[in-house]
C-alpha cells in the first residue's frame, strides 16, 4: 500500500522509488527537493558518477535544469533520446555498427520525415529493382512507420497500414525489406532518427547486455518524470537498471498518460517495480495552494 507524503516531505535517499500524483499535486517539485537531497547526502556520487534525471520534452528538461541550479557535475537532465544518444549510442554503436550497416563517425540525429520525399522513395524503388511499387505510395507508407516493441524486442520498422485509410479498398503489399532498405540508407550516412536511438540503444543493450553495468556504474541514480508517458523498452531498460544496482525512481500521474499510440498506458505505471521499491502517493493540490497564498497577500 502506498504511503501518503506531502510535496515537501522527503524520503531515504538510496531506496527506489514510484511516486504517483494527480495535476498540480507538486510531483516534479518534489522530486528536484529529492535530487538535492541525493546530492548533498550521497556517498554514491564523484567525479564520474552523476544522477540522471529523465524528461520527456525539452521544455521539462529546461524546467528541471534551471530549478536545480546545478551544473552537470552533479546531475544530467535529459530526454530519453539524448541520454541514449550521448551514454549508449556515441560510445558504443561501434560494436553492432556493421551488423546494421551504420556509418558510426560523424553520427548525427536526424528529422526523417525529411526524407520522405516522392523523389527518394522513387530512387530507392530503383536501388532495389522494384519499380512496381508506387513511389507515392511509398513515401506515404514511409511516413507512417515506425519501430514496433514487443514481447521486449524490436520486432520491425513498418506501418500499420500501407496506405491511407481512403486508398484501402484494394490490398496493397510492401515488402518489408523496402523499408529496411530506407534505414540502410539514412544509416550509411550516419544519420538516426529519434526512434532509431531507441532501435539501436536496444541492440546495443541485447547484444552486450555488460553496457547496463556500465551504464550503472556512472548512474548510480536514474530519476524520471512524467513516467506515465514512457515506452514500454523504456520501462524494460528501467527495469533492468534496478536490476543492476541502479536506485531508479519514478514520478508520475497515471491518469495523464498521452502517449498510448506508443505503449504507454496506466497498467504499465501500475505494475513497474524494481527490487526493493516503495510506493508513495502525493495528494492535494499545490497549484491552488500557491494562488490562495498569492491571493492572501495581495490584500495584506
């Protein structure tokens, strides 16, 4: 059962946690209170070894950047995407860059759906030696891929549908080789989308599951906002970090969850656990709280 605490209440440092809290209950203002109280008290952080704290939008990433008021010494606010870019991507594609033929030097992320275009979907058509596929329609398919997580692996980067709901009347197969054929082609530029750091983070972690150790060991904490939102390898990747020592905590409001097109939804908050989690929940409103005091003392 979980405990109920306050938005300034604190908890023990070095215990897993997930904290659940509706709208404007104070749930990021209390984990920065928590952070600093990890980076005043810890004896796991120095030189190397940091807190990471993970975000799902830039905007929370500045938010939680400047109510800290510390500098990367102590902690590393970030997306998921640019954590995994910077700390598994970078330093270790290497190691599967052949298996997937990825151009590792001068690695750089990438808008795809710039790429999308008639005119290159119609050169890889050719590339490929099948013509017979609609370049428009290609691109349009392209458009709507992306990779597909399940059963804990990545299992293909395709769209649901080929084509758009008013052109489905009649059946309409792409080879799933021809969209694999369009990653082969950003990558030998060395070039990843957003969802490929995840692809490509996963196939490190698969194939050298040592990386989590390593990972670990310059993140003895790993904090994440807005939990709620996270995908379901991001919750498997969580997962396996407390496995491995990590004190990873999580905040979220399970009744906020918008991204469900990609995996996450309240079950998941639900049932996320690592060894030697607890529970607590934060109830009230800060917000309202924050305007009465404002309120009262516009009057006094």
């Amino acid at each position: 059962m979980a405990v109920v605490i306050g938005s300034e209440d604190r908890i023990p440092i070095d215990v897993p946690f997930k904290v659940s809290a509706g709208p404007g209950a104070g749930k990021t203002h209390w984990l920065i209170g928590h952070i600093r109280d990890v980076i005043a008290h810890s004896n796991k952080l120095g030189a190397v070894k940091k807190v990471a704290c993970i975000t799902y939008t830039n905007v929370g990433t500045d938010t939680i950047s400047h109510r800290l008021h510390y500098d990367n010494d102590c902690v590393e606010v970030a997306t998921i995407h640019s954590f995994l870019f910077a700390n598994v991507v970078k330093p270790y594609a290497y190691l599967v860059a052949d298996e997937i033929g990825l151009k590792t030097e001068g690695l750089i992320v990438v808008d795809e759906s710039n790429y999308m275009s008639h005119g290159l979907a119609y050169e890889l058509l050719s590339d490929m030696g099948k013509l017979w596929i609609d370049a428009e329609l290609f691109s349009l398919a392209l458009s709507r891929c992306r990779w597909h997580y399940d059963n804990h692996q990545f299992v293909g980067f395709k769209p649901k549908y080929a084509q758009p709901a008013q052109k489905r009347k009649k059946p309409y197969k792409i080879p799933n080789d021809a969209y694999v054929y369009f990653k082969k082609y950003l990558w030998s530029q060395g070039e990843l989308s957003y969802d490929d750091i995840l692809y490509v983070s996963w196939l490190i972690f698969w194939k050298y599951p040592q990386a989590y150790k390593l990972l670990q060991a310059r993140y003895p904490y790993f904090f994440v906002d807005e939990f709620q939102d996270t995908i379901p390898f991001v919750v498997d990747f969580l997962q396996r970090m407390g496995n491995e020592g990590a004190i990873v905590g999580v905040v979220g409001d399970k009744a906020q969850a918008i991204y469900e097109f990609v995996g996450a939804t309240a079950r998941q908050f639900d049932y996320f656990t690592v060894p030697g989690m607890q529970e607590y929940e934060i109830h009230g409103n800060r917000r309202s709280t924050q305007q009465h005091e404002f309120s009262n003392n516009l009057y006094k």
